[in-house]
C-alpha cells in the first residue's frame, strides 16, 4: 500500500483490529477515504476474501459512499472501476 497522509482518528481505524469499527465524524472528516484506505488493505491483507459496503439506501450507496470510496480508489491507489 502506498505511504498516504493521514490523521490521528483514520490512523487509529486503520490501524485497528477489532472487530467492528465505528467511525464517525462530520462532513470532509475523511470517513469514505479512510474506508477505501481500509477496504484496499483488508483486500490485500485476505486475498479472495469476501466483503460488503453497505450503506442506508442504494441511493446513498451508489451517489456517496460508492462515489467517494471509488474516486480514493482511483486517485490514491491508480485501481479503476
């Protein structure tokens, strides 16, 4: 994974090994980059594991969090949807 710059909170996520992790912060905190920071590691960490981004409505899913987490993906990790 490439050396990104991240603060205390998304470091403390990423970092963590619990469980169930919750993440919670206010607009332009950094919580859909640090998922696809989290969801990038955890792909290559488990190599043909199985995951789900889940979000409240598929119009949230599909206009925010897929939205955000797929233009980190692309600009930070060059992986192209």
């Amino acid at each position: 994974m490439p050396n990104i710059n991240v603060n205390r909170r998304q470091g403390e996520v990423l970092k963590s090994q619990a469980k169930e992790i919750y993440f919670v912060g206010g607009l332009g905190m950094g919580k859909t980059f640090t998922l696809a920071c989290f969801a990038i590691e955890r792909i290559m960490r488990y190599r043909g594991c199985v995951g789900l981004l889940a979000a409240p409505t598929f119009s949230m899913l599909q206009n925010a969090t897929w939205k955000g987490v797929s233009e980190a993906m692309e600009d930070h990790f060059g992986i192209m949807e």
